[in-house]
C-alpha cells in the first residue's frame, strides 16, 4: 500500500534537499545514520531472528547498508555482509570503517533467508550489469523475505523504467520521501509494499500520492440545488452515460440529469431525464442556469453528432468533464480545442487516448503535468498509476488500485464522480484526487470480479468514509 498523501521527489529534488539539509548544520554522517537505523528496524521487525543476507554497493545506499548492518549485528542477529566494491563517497567510506564484521564479494555470496538490497538506490539510470542482475535475481528468489533500501536496484528514479530490477522484492524501505519509481511503471510490481522513513527531510515538491478526501455532509439548510446539479450527456451507448450519472448521484450531487433521445431503460427514478435530440436542443438544455457540471463522452459516439455535440458543450461556459469518445474526437488537436474554453475543465484519459492527444516525452508524471499546462486542463491519466496534474503545477499520484478496475464502465462511474466532486465546490486538482480516491475505495468494497454497475453501489460506503 503506497503512503496516503506522501510527498514524490525525483531524484533531482531529493538531493537538494539533502544538500539544504547539510546546508543547515546537520552533517551527512548523521542522516547516514538515520537512514540506516530505519532500515535496521524494518530489517529486524521483518526478519524475526532468522540470518540476514546484506548487500551493499558502492555508492549512499550502500552507507546505508554499512550502518544497517553494523547495528543489526550488535543487536545479536545473524548477519553476513556482501559489497559490490570499494566505497566511492566519503560518508560511506566512513560508514563501511565502522563495520567489523567479515565482507565478502557478490558472486561468492550464499542465500540467506532475508536479504537486504543496499546495492542501487536514488539516481540509477543505467541497466544493471547482466552477470550481477543475475546473481542479485537468484539470491532474492532464494530468499524468505527481501527489504529494499530507497528503491529496488534497476530501477529508474524518474520514471520508473525497468532496468533490471528482480521480481519478487517483499517491501521497500523509501528514504526521506517517496520517488517517481515507487509510483510509476515497472516501480509498481518491483517494490512490493512501500514503507516510508521521512528522516525529518523538509522536500519542496507540488507532487503528492492521493490521500482521503474531506467531505462535508450536507448542512440543515441544504437542497439539491445547492448541492449540484450535474448534466450528463448521452450518446450512441447509453449505457455508459447512465452509469456515470448514476455515480454523480451515489457521489454526492444533488440533482443529476440525463439528456439524450434514447428509450428510457431501468434506472434510479430519481434520474431525471431530458430529451435532446440535436446540438440545438443541447445548446439550449446547457443554458439552463441550475447546471453546474456537464458530463460528455461516455458512450457519445464518434459520427457528427457527436461531434456536433462536442462543440456545444464547448461553447457553453460551464465546468466540463470529458471522456472516452469526446477525448477520441479531440485527438491530436486537442490542446488547440482545450485553451479555448471560457470555464474549467477536466479530462479523464487512459494512456492510449492521452497518447493520441499529447506528444512529448519523459515519465507519465512529466508529460501528464506539461500537457495539464499546454491545455490548460486538469488531466486525470488514468491506470494503474493514475497521475493527476493541474494548470497551475499540482500533481497526485494514485497508484495500487484494484486491478479488477480494468473492466468496462469503470471510467464512465470516474467521469461522474468528478463532476460530483466539483459541482460541490471542487477546483482544479482537489476533485479530481477526490473522485479517484472514491473510485479506488468502492472498487475495495466491491471486492474481486467487480462490474462498473457494482462499483456504483459501493460509492456510498467510500463517502461514508470520508465525512
């Protein structure tokens, strides 16, 4: 489980921070020493008396391992102590002096029931060497238990990219503050669960995981107006416009309409339906002054319609929700159509669909963030690693939601509880990192095997949660 409004740095920041850090009085053998403490701790907490395997490398981590290992051994626990070669920074040529105990070279070492990865950590970006990828491989699938200081090594920091790193990793012990890697990409399978020692480092950073919301029960006075009127537009499959304005509903609106010219179907009596047979009549619906989120994509279509209802809705200055076919309509032009708009609005794109709308390049977190800046649009990137990034330079980061979220319909019921979120006062980011810690908490409720009309039930009991 990945720490609940946790700080991200990339390694960049991380060592600015540390350099602050040094800056101020406090001396690099110190923090070596926390960090290490940290990692003994865990080491200890997790190994409950069983020999621990320790691998050090040349560089912070490896100081860390150093003091680990020192500290671990004086508590009485069994501990051999691999390095991969001579210290090459002078805090961890200090920390290795002060350990005692025999060393000996990685392709000499035997598993050990609990290894401790202190090779790589912060700052990788090179692939492992092939012969010690392997060595390191084999001895963490022979081990019980495996604890990795920072970051497995062969990862990325920035971007999570596999450079090598093992399967199988049990828990990461993250120094200071969470990093890109253990939030993104291969970083999501590789670090097992993600423990955080802050160490007392103040970071500077506008990136944070998702953390519970804090939402308000409505108040004595309350009426549906006044908790929101969401508008959601349908299209050629109606079905996914219901299931997200049945989200807006479960998500706390207070009035939701459904436009559109289909047959009327099973659903919530409490859905109020509108008939909108043209761009006219939805020109028209959309200027009711009660509106104060309108809904467009899920199951719109692709035909002129469709887009003929696409350019309504932008014509309307009214908070937007975009998704699925809108965002297909939009493709390359997107940024163009998004800085046009004369009131904010929100796109929930997966990665295939953000792809097709942004160039760029660089981790999920730096392409999310600039195109959030080019459209002037907040951006939900939705998958495994879901990043949300604002105009204004805010990013969060959901990341370890059920994978059995990957089914249809899923982010129709987003789509809904963002507008839910925002017609109840939300800007910017702050709806959004709602609506997503929402969704991911329902889909916990719903349990294994979940469908998007099952998560819609349980949306209640994450909102319960939160007030």
């Amino acid at each position: 489980m990945i720490p609940s409004g946790a700080p991200i740095v990339t390694a960049a920041e991380m060592r600015a921070a540390e350099q602050a850090l040094f800056a101020s009085g406090v001396a690099q053998d110190t923090l070596m020493e926390q960090a290490g403490a940290a990692v003994a701790r865990e080491a200890a907490r997790f190994a409950m008396g069983r020999p621990i395997l320790i691998l050090a490398g040349p560089g912070n981590n490896g100081g860390d391992a150093y003091v680990a290992a020192r500290l671990l051994k004086a508590e009485g626990h069994d501990v051999n102590l691999v390095a991969t070669g001579a210290p090459a920074s002078g805090a961890a040529e200090r920390m290795q002096a002060l350990w005692h105990g025999s060393t000996s070279a990685l392709y000499a070492a035997r598993p050990s029931p609990v290894l401790v990865d202190g090779l790589f950590g912060t700052g990788m970006t090179r692939p492992l060497e092939r012969g010690l990828a392997a060595v390191f491989a084999d001895l963490c699938k022979q081990a019980e238990f495996t604890l990795s200081i920072d970051l497995p090594s062969g990862l990325d920091t920035d971007t999570g990219a596999d450079l090598g790193a093992p399967r199988g990793i049990d828990v990461t012990l993250a120094l200071g503050a969470l990093k890109p890697a253990h939030v993104l990409d291969a970083g999501l399978e590789r670090c097992g669960k993600v423990l955080l020692a802050d160490l007392d480092i103040p970071v500077d950073t506008r990136c944070r995981t998702v953390s519970r919301p804090r939402l308000e029960a409505p108040g004595a006075h309350s009426h549906k107006y006044s908790r929101g009127l969401v508008a959601v537009i349908e299209g050629a499959m109606p079905g996914a416009a219901r299931l997200a304005a049945r989200a807006a509903m479960a998500g706390g609106a207070g009035y939701v309409v459904l436009a559109g010219d289909r047959p009327w179907g099973d659903g919530p009596d409490a859905l109020v339906r509108r008939e909108v047979r043209s761009a006219e009549d939805l020109t028209e619906f959309l200027g009711w002054d009660r509106i104060d989120a309108v809904v467009l994509g899920p199951g719109l279509g692709r035909d002129r319609r469709a887009e003929a209802f696409l350019r309504a809705a932008f014509a309307v200055p009214k908070p937007l929700v975009l998704d699925g076919d809108a965002l297909t309509l939009l493709g390359t032009g997107a940024s163009r159509w998004l800085e046009t708009r004369a009131a904010p609005t929100w796109i929930t794109p997966h990665s295939g669909e953000f792809d097709r709308m942004f160039a760029g390049e660089g981790s999920k977190l730096d392409r999310t963030l600039a195109a959030a800046a080019e459209a002037r649009t907040t951006i939900v990137h939705k998958g495994a690693d879901t990043v949300i990034a604002s105009p204004k330079g805010d990013v969060r980061v959901l990341a370890g939601a059920s994978p059995w979220l990957s089914t249809a319909g899923t982010g129709d019921v987003l789509a809904g509880l963002l507008a839910a979120q925002i017609v109840q006062g939300g800007k910017g980011a702050a709806p959004a990192e709602a609506a997503t810690w929402l969704h991911a908490r329902a889909a916990q409720l719903a349990g294994p095997a979940l469908i998007a009309d099952a998560l819609v039930m349980h949306i209640p009991g994450a909102v319960s949660e939160c007030l």
